[in-house]
C-alpha cells in the first residue's frame, strides 16, 4: 500500500490496519546495514541528546524484545504461514527490523544486530531482554496454538550471563503454571529480578485469585512486573484486550508487588471496573491508579512505543507536562518496533509542535543509521510545545526504587 496514501487515512481507520499488519513496512536499512557516519547536525542532536547525562551510567532500556526459534525458542507457525497472510506479513517486518535475514541464523542474527545497535550508542547501555512465556488455560495447561511465539527464561538469562555489560534477564513466568512458584524462585536464584507478562496475549487475567500465591512469592523475592496493559496491536490477542484493563493490576499492587505498567497503558479503552456500566481510556485509568496515594512506591510505567503513530499525541504530551509523574517512569523502546518507519511519523510530530522541522530531518537520518538510538534521541529530543518541557535526564537511566 502506498505510504503517501496511508498517511492521509483517519485516525479512526490506523488501529485497524495496524492490527492487520498493512502498516508494518520495513525501512530500507533499518535491519542489515551496517552503522554509518553522521552528519553533523545528526550528531549534534545525539550529542545534545547526551547532555546532562553521566557518561559513565548506562542508559537503561527496560523493555526489549528476545526472538528466536532456538535454544527453546519457538514462533507460532501460522506468523510464517502463507494462510494466514497478515500474520505473516508482520512477521516478517518484525524479522526484517530485527535484523533477520536467514530464518535458518534466527537467533544468531536477532541478537547480533540488537548488540550491533546497543554498541553504536558509543557509550554504556544495558537492555533488559524480555523472555516471553506460553498461552495457558485457566486450568493449568499449556495452549501451544494460542502462543504467538516463546522465549524461555533460560535463554535470556543464558544472554546476560554471555553479555553481562549489555543484557539484564527478564523472566517471563505464566502465573496459572503448575511450577509457577519454582520457575520464579529459579529465575531469582539465577539474579533475575523482573517478570515479563502480556496479559492479553498469554491468556493471564491479573484479578484472578489463582495469581495470589505468585504475588506473593514475587513479593518476598522482591521481584518487579513489568506488564503490558492498554490494547495489544502487536500480538495476536482479538479475544483478549479487557486482560490489559490496568485497573486489573490492583491486585498485584495490594500484594506489595511493584508494578511497571508499560507503554502507560496508551491504547484503547476498556470497561471502568470503579463505575460499573463505563468504559474509559486505558490511559486515563493509568493516570487514576497514579494518583492514588497507596500506589506511590509501588507503580511505575515505562514510556515504551509511545512515539508510535497509533498513540499520539495525548499520552505522550501529558507526561511531558506532569513532573509529579515523571519520577516513576522509566524508559524502554519496545524494540524491534523502533527499527519498523511505518509505525513512528515524525512528520507527525512536527505538526504537534514536539519537534521541530530541522530535528525531524536529523532524526530521520539517525534512524537510518541506528533505530534503536533514534528512539532514544527522539525521547530526548521531544518537548511541550507549550512550556517547552522535556523528559528529565533522569528517565534514561537505572531507577533506583526499581
């Protein structure tokens, strides 16, 4: 479809061709180009970009995706199978922006070009790789037909251990799995110290009483969840978005469990359990758990995939004009999705006054060379058009109540 023409689509008509994947158009050297030179405007907003920022800190990157088919990895057939044409398509974008160009080198590729694009930042980074566990049923059992694709948690933890200055192991563990317990006690005793869910596309409902034992082992091990909440585009979950109703995360935070909700919950609607008969903005019901005093301490969000065309501008001007809010943030790219052009219109954000139309073409250069810097340039680049706010340094780095 031509990108000219999908530019001029209404709004209303994005979240839809997104979810089918029509959007999902690879740039030309976002996956298999080598890192090149900029210029001198480029590198001068990278620069700026680094400005007020520790050379010596790792920039922190909470939330980025692990893909593979082995080492225990799996993928859900029909995403490579021709029948099932939109599932593939995005899968292939996804496999293109992640750098995969012979699916029989899966995994040594993804992971070859997401060091290659960390290294490029020519300063300290640690990416949290994220494993990602199966469908399961409310019974217990695994739902191999349902599970869009698998990572295990030994193989992330395998990677930081291989990487230690680059990676930090996320655990992914269904809470609904009969050795749900072990498999956290295992990741800890490994040094894992997060726990990956997408609700939606794992079938977990986090009100559920069966999750009251695997908050509390989350609890005593002081582990931290980071869990997808607002509508999923990216995985194929049609049956399953009031899974990702924030409101849902209540019960973990009751447990003392510190919650990082990510992407804000920027997406959809979906009913407003506090007033029954309602339905609100996933993100509006964010904020509200945010202003609940018994939450401070507790929850947290990243700012992952909220440059993204299908969230802007709202979520994203509110943060940048709430300081109270911005301390409980912290940063993450959602990676592969920052290598996919489609999905991030920076001409978009010049109309919104968050750029500046010289900036947009420096960044448009930065993604062509590193997208996973551009992703970081670009949330340090963005600002208030009205009081010219940016996001604190701060953001970027390694939070110290997480």
């Amino acid at each position: 479809m031509d990108r000219t023409k999908l530019r001029a689509l209404p709004a209303r008509l994005l979240a839809p061709l997104l979810s089918l994947g029509l959007l999902l158009a690879p740039c030309a050297l976002a996956a298999g180009s080598r890192p090149g030179t900029l210029s001198a405007p480029a590198q001068a907003l990278v620069d700026k970009a680094y400005s007020g920022l520790d050379p010596a800190a790792p920039l922190v990157d909470y939330h980025a995706h692990m893909i593979g088919t082995g080492h225990g990895c799996e993928v859900n057939p029909a995403m490579l199978d021709p029948r099932h044409p939109f599932r593939r398509l995005a899968a292939q974008v996804y496999l293109h922006a992640g750098g995969v160009r012979d699916l029989a080198r899966f995994d040594d590729q993804y992971v070859a070009r997401l060091r290659a694009l960390a290294l490029g930042f020519g300063r300290p980074v640690k990416l949290h790789i994220l494993a990602f566990d199966h469908f399961y049923r409310p019974d217990g059992t695994m739902d191999r037909a349902r599970s869009e694709f698998y990572v295990p948690n030994e193989r992330v933890i395998a990677l930081a251990e291989q990487y230690p200055d680059l990676f930090e192991p996320v655990l992914s563990v269904h809470p609904y799995r009969s050795d749900a317990l072990a498999e956290l006690d295992k990741g800890a005793a490994k040094g894992a110290h997060y726990v990956k869910w997408l609700p939606n596309a794992m079938g977990i409902d986090p009100m559920d009483p069966r999750c009251d034992p695997f908050y509390r082992r989350m609890a005593e091990l002081g582990l931290v969840l980071l869990t997808h909440a607002g509508t999923e585009r990216a995985v194929n979950s049609p049956d399953a978005q009031a899974l990702g109703n924030p409101l849902r995360l209540r019960r973990a935070l009751d447990a003392g469990v510190k919650v990082i909700v990510a992407h804000c919950a920027s997406l959809g609607r979906n009913p407003d359990l506090d007033h029954p008969g309602k339905t609100a903005d996933n993100f509006d019901l964010f904020l509200r758990m945010m202003g609940e005093e018994r939450y401070r301490g507790l929850l947290f969000a990243d700012i992952s995939a909220m440059t993204q065309v299908n969230r802007m501008p709202v979520p994203m001007l509110t943060i940048l004009r709430r300081p109270d809010l911005q301390d409980r943030l912290v940063n993450g790219s959602d990676y592969p999705l920052p290598a996919v052009n489609a999905l991030i219109w920076t001409r978009q954000m010049v109309g919104f006054g968050l750029i500046t139309a010289r900036e947009r073409k420096a960044l448009n250069e930065i993604f062509q060379v590193n997208p996973l810097l551009f992703d970081f340039v670009l949330k340090r680049t963005v600002r208030d058009p009205r009081t010219g706010r940016s996001l604190p340094p701060g953001l970027f780095l390694a939070h110290p109540r997480i």
